[in-house]
C-alpha cells in the first residue's frame, strides 16, 4: 500500500495505539486503583474506535465499541478493573489488531467469545451495583447538567487524511443536546475553492451530564491539528445577544454600544454595518435561546508538529546512499594523497569531514532505543505464566539504550526464544520455589548497556539454574561429546545451543522440542553477535548476548597481509606493537608477547591465511580484545583507519566465519573484513590440529 495512502497511516497511528493498551492493560493488572491507567486505556479504545470508524474499519469500530463501553462503566465506578477483565480486554486487543491489519480474516467466533463473557462480567457488575443501592440511604441525585460552548475547525487536509467532522457533530450529539452552526466566513469563492479542503467553522452548544473529559475524547484524535476551544457556559445567567457577540471575540463592545444607542433589532444593524456575518448572529441567537452567558475562551492552537513520519525503505535507501558516497570519498582522499595537490587535498579532507558528518548523522537516525523491543515481552510473560500456572514478573532495565532499526528488528524472535525457556525450564513453580526457601513468584530480567562498540543484552531468571548433569547425559546422548568427557562449564553449556538439544523430559506448546535455542544462537550470530549461557551469581541463568551498534557502516583498521588487504573492527582494536624479530624467531605457530608483563598469545595471519609470499623485514602485531581475551593479529603492514561500509558475502562464502562481510577500497578492490571471535576459534582449530599432527 502507498505510503501516502490514509488508511494505511491509520495502521501505523493504530498499532501505536494498540501497544499503549496493552501496557496500560498490564500496568492496570498490577494497581488496579490507578484511575490515570483506566483513563488512558479508554482513551485508547475510544481513539481506535473513532478514527477506525473515519477509515471505513467500521466492524472493527463496532467491536471497540462494547469493550470501550465495559471501561466507561470502570470510569464510573461501576465495574472493578479485575484480572478477569484485564485478561478479556488483552484477548479483545489482539482481535482488534488483527481486525486492522488483515480486515478480511473471519473472526466472529473470537468476537462472539469476548463480548459474551464482557456481558457476563458487565452484567453481573450491574446486579451487584443494583442491590447496592437498594440497600443504600436516599437515592442520590441526578448528575448535574452543564452546558459548554465547542468552537472547532478541522487541518485544512483533514478530508484527504480521512477524517469526517460529521461524525465528530454525531459524537456530540449523543452526549446530550446541542444546537450545532456551520461558520462559512473562511470559504473562499468558488473558483478558488479546493475540493479536498476543509474550511468551515463549526460552533456547537452542548447541554449534558457528561463530564468535560468526555467532550475532550471526541476530539482526542485530532486535537493536535484543529483550533479546538471548550468552554463552559453559565446557566444561572441570563444572556444578551450583544454579551454573546462580544465574549465571543466577533464584533468590539464599542460598536455593539453604539448600535444599542439606536435600538434594536441588534442583529440585522451590525450585519447591515458590515460589522458582523450573518453566521456568527445566527450562532449568537441559538446560545440566547437557552439564556446563557459566554465565558469564552481563546481558541487554542494548534500543536506544531515535532516529529514527522518516515517508510523505513527511505532510511535504508538513504543509508544504501552514505555507503556509497563513503567509497567515492576514500577514492578521492587516495586520488588526492597520491596528486600532491594542496588544493584538492584539502577538498579530500573536507570532503571526509562532511561524509562523516552525514554518516554519523544517518546512523543516529536509524538508532532505536531498545525499550521499545523489551516492552513487547510483557504481554509475552504474562500469557507464558498463565499458561504455565506460574507468578512470573518482567524486570527490564536499559531501556533507553540505543541499537540499529535492522537489529532491533532481528532481535525479537531470539529473545522471545530466551523468555521461553527462562519461564518455562528456569523459573520453578510456585509450591517448588517456597519449598527452596524463595518468593512465590519468579523474576525474569532484561538488561541493555553499551559496551564500547557493542551492545550487551542479558537475560537473567531466578530460577532452578542450569543442571550439569542432565545437560552433559543428554549431549552423551545427542553424540555431541564422548561418554564421560571432562568439560569445563562454558563449553559444555554451549551444548545447548547445538541442533535438536534439549533436556525437557516432555514436549509442552512451550518448549521440547529442541529448536528453539540454535535458533537463538543462528539468529545472533548472523548479527554478527555472540551468545553466552552460564550460572547466574545467587541462583539462576544468565544468557548474555553481544550485538554490534550497527550493521551497515563501521571504523575500521585497514591491515595489509602480503598482497591482501583487510579490516580489523576499530572498537575491537586495543594497541599495535612491533613484532621483533627475536620474538618471531622463537616459534612457529601461536606464540605469547610480553605486553607490559602481561603474556599476550599471538596468531600469524599470515600462515592462516597461507600466503605464499615472504614476511615483510617489520611485521606488525594488533592487539584486539574480546571481553576479558586479548589476542594478538600479525600482520604485515597497519596501512591506517578506514571508513567500512559492509558488504555482505555470496551464499558460496557464507560459511566462511572467520570473515564478517567486505569493503570496497578507495581504488576499487575488495578487502575482507576479519571476524574475531570466528577468526580466533579458527586459529585454536588449526593449531590443534598441528599439534595432533605432531604427536603432542
């Protein structure tokens, strides 16, 4: 669908609306006497409901209707906000969205499912609210009536974005009664007149027993572009038509004194005086008819928009850009270094300014805070632990920490898989949990921090912990090690991450099946990420993820190794020393530094990588870093730091690990870029190889 089309912008508005319920559903469920939550819930259902109605979703718009309806009565004080409620209004959420986003799909048996049981929990609300006050002292009074005067006008496009202020006019109408006039002094002649524009006025007298609030729902959908102005009305007074004329802002108390001095009709003197339109008296009239006073108001403005709506294909269009404008700039700083002309040098080194200007700026543009993936698994833990019978609750932490749109997007389904197994194989249940001599209800946590280049993700449980025994029995099994093999504990809890493993003694729609955490580990690792599992201090399981900042443009370290070239990921890269020559003639294969007192091993990229040509006289040593390791990478020549745009490789080079994509050159070549991690497990695979070979 286009991305200009309405109705598709009321899906995107919508699914923001929908992810507001349910988070006030969620937080209702835990402070039910939180009146600011049950507000915001309404509001929700009722915007949903309305602007549904304007884009032609009118069976969604009825469904909305009765579930609205159940939390006016919680507005009123008639229905409590139970758990019961909470969890239907969840149910009728998910049906709402899926009403939305595939309109033609048959749900009337879900519908019928959720309003029959909201008529139960309704129904029986009222019988209890009914014997109440038969049983109470006199019967309270009628709700005051109050009357308001409503002066709006519509966004000049708002017919274009779909919105009707008839229905707007409807809405008020069914709040009590109103006397509504058209303003027509801003149509312009009809020659002028652009069809798909809005330029009436519309000034509405509403007498009801409605609280304000329910006037401000009406509108709630596009208060932000209209000159909307609510004011209440004095019934005690007795209003005059010039009062009226006045307090409205239509025509100068002095002109109205004036045209008083020689006697009525009012009315038509100010408009043969060309003082007044015809409307406005109109309008004026039918609020005296109701002997009123205006307590009028300026109308308020309009808000001005501070943020604008963009497609996402624009943003990686527009990062696909940067890429290619950051090789034609390391192709002109080449051309300019090897000219010698001052001039274009400093043009190159503007140029290289400007670039990275704009490439920091885009990036920045695509960052998400990563709150916005972590409040998706509320509703997650919430139906895992009813569906499971366990207290289980989400803490999150770090939400505000920023990551790339793409890996946030390619991070759900991973961490959906960790939430699931933390609840279902970690957290125990409620009788087990007191019997260990902890709180009923379990803790799943979710945390973010930045760590450098890196995001760092973890998520931590409270639960039984991980059981060696069962884990390496069942990896005894799988044949992934020989029987009764001596492995530390980070090797062998990297089992579980193997194809089919899993130690549930039974499959459940949960867990068991053994696909769930090589998805995980897979789906990270095409992040170019990594995955941890071990035995969290104080009980439990933490899983610990490591996710690059982004996935298209990087600083990198460009390194020369015979006639190739590569890249080294800058944040990995801590010092580059000298390699002498005393130290490289000490042995062959991995070999250790002395950094400052610290033995620092070293790989030879150059016998991995099987160049046929000669060592360079003074080889160089990158110090890289992953977590608490430090390696050390020698290679021939450190050329300088290099802008990286990342090119994926070919499907035939896919499971190459020790490389995490490319990069073109300045003067057109291709330079690999060197995963770590892969490229050091690579390195310890070769070297122990050798070692069989040699018999040690």
């Amino acid at each position: 669908m286009a991305a200009g089309d309405p109705a598709e912008t009321f899906r995107q508005e919508a699914q923001e609306l929908i992810e507001q319920l349910e988070h006030s559903l969620l937080d209702l469920e835990q402070t039910p006497t939180d009146r600011d939550l049950v507000d915001s819930a309404f509001r929700a259902l009722h915007t949903i409901k309305g602007s549904g109605a304007m884009f032609g979703f009118e069976a969604m718009a009825a469904f909305t209707h009765h579930v609205e309806s159940a939390f006016d009565q919680v507005r009123k004080g008639k229905l409590q906000p139970s758990p019961s409620l909470v969890g239907l209004a969840l149910e009728a959420q998910d049906i709402i969205r899926a009403m939305i986003l595939e309109p033609d799909c048959d749900l009337a048996d879900r519908q019928k499912t959720v309003l029959d049981q909201l008529a139960q929990l309704v129904g029986s609300a009222a019988d209890a609210a009914g014997q109440e006050a038969k049983a109470s002292a006199p019967a309270s009074q009628p709700a005051q009536k109050q009357r308001w005067r409503i002066t709006f006008s519509l966004a000049r496009d708002a017919m274009v974005m779909g919105i009707n202020a008839l229905l707007l006019l409807d809405e008020l109408r069914s709040l009590g009664h109103c006397t509504v006039t058209a303003l027509t002094d801003a149509v312009p002649p009809l020659a002028e007149i652009d069809a798909e524009s809005s330029y009436l006025r519309w000034d509405v007298v509403l007498t009801t027993d409605a609280p304000r609030s329910a006037i401000d729902d009406v509108f709630i959908f596009v208060q932000d572009d209209a000159n909307l102005s609510i004011t209440a009305i004095d019934l005690s007074t007795e209003g005059r038509l010039g009062e009226i004329l006045v307090d409205r802002g239509e025509v100068p108390r002095r002109v109205v004194e004036e045209m008083v001095a020689s006697r009525p009709p009012l009315g038509e003197l100010l408009v043969e005086a060309g003082q007044v339109a015809p409307e406005a008296v109109k309008s004026a009239l039918a609020e005296q008819k109701h002997l009123i006073r205006d307590q009028a108001d300026s109308a308020k403005e309009a808000k001005a928009a501070s943020s604008i709506r963009v497609p996402a294909e624009r943003l990686d269009e527009l990062m696909d850009r940067v890429g290619e404008l950051v090789i034609v700039q390391a192709r002109l700083k080449q051309q300019a270094n090897s000219n010698g002309d001052p001039l274009i040098k400093a043009v190159a080194e503007e140029m290289e300014r400007l670039t990275s200007e704009l490439r920091d700026t885009t990036m920045s543009i695509r960052m998400v805070p990563i709150g916005s993936l972590f409040s998706r698994f509320r509703r997650l833990v919430h139906d895992l632990s009813r569906d499971l019978g366990k207290k289980v609750s989400l803490v999150t932490t770090g939400e505000e920490t920023e990551l790339d749109k793409t890996v946030i997007e390619r991070l759900n389904d991973p961490l959906v898989h960790l939430i699931r197994n933390s609840i279902d194989h970690g957290v125990e249940g409620t009788a087990e949990r007191l019997a260990a001599g902890k709180t009923g209800e379990g803790e799943v946590r979710l945390e973010a921090y930045h760590s450098g280049a890196q995001v760092v993700i973890s998520v931590k449980d409270d639960g039984r912990g991980l059981d060696r025994v069962r884990i390496q029995a069942k990896a005894e099994e799988n044949g992934l090690i020989p029987p009764g093999a001596k492995l530390p504990d980070d090797e062998l809890f990297q089992m579980i991450f193997q194809p089919g493993f899993s130690t549930a003694k039974e499959v459940t729609n949960v867990s068991g099946r053994g696909v769930g955490m090589d998805v995980v580990k897979r789906g990270i690792e095409s992040l170019r990420g990594t995955v941890d599992i071990g035995p969290r201090s104080g009980g439990g399981t933490e899983v610990t993820v490591r996710l690059p900042l982004t996935l298209a443009i990087i600083d990198g370290l460009l390194v020369r190794i015979g006639h190739g070239r590569y890249v080294i990921p800058l944040p990995t890269v801590e010092e580059c020393v000298e390699l002498s020559l005393a130290d490289d003639a000490r042995s062959s294969g991995r070999s250790f530094l002395n950094i400052r007192g610290e033995l620092v091993p070293f790989i030879r990229l150059r016998d991995l990588f099987a160049s046929p040509l000669p060592a360079d006289p003074y080889q160089k040593v990158v110090i890289v870093s992953l977590g608490e390791c430090r390696v050390g990478l020698v290679v021939d020549q450190v050329i300088g730091d290099h802008q990286t745009v990342i090119k994926s490789l070919s499907k035939l080079h896919s499971n190459i690990k020790a490389f995490s994509g490319a990069t073109i050159l300045g003067d057109g070549s291709v330079a690999l870029i060197l995963d770590i991690e892969h490229l050091i497990e690579w390195a310890q695979e070769q070297t122990d190889v050798a070692m069989l070979e040699a018999g040690e």
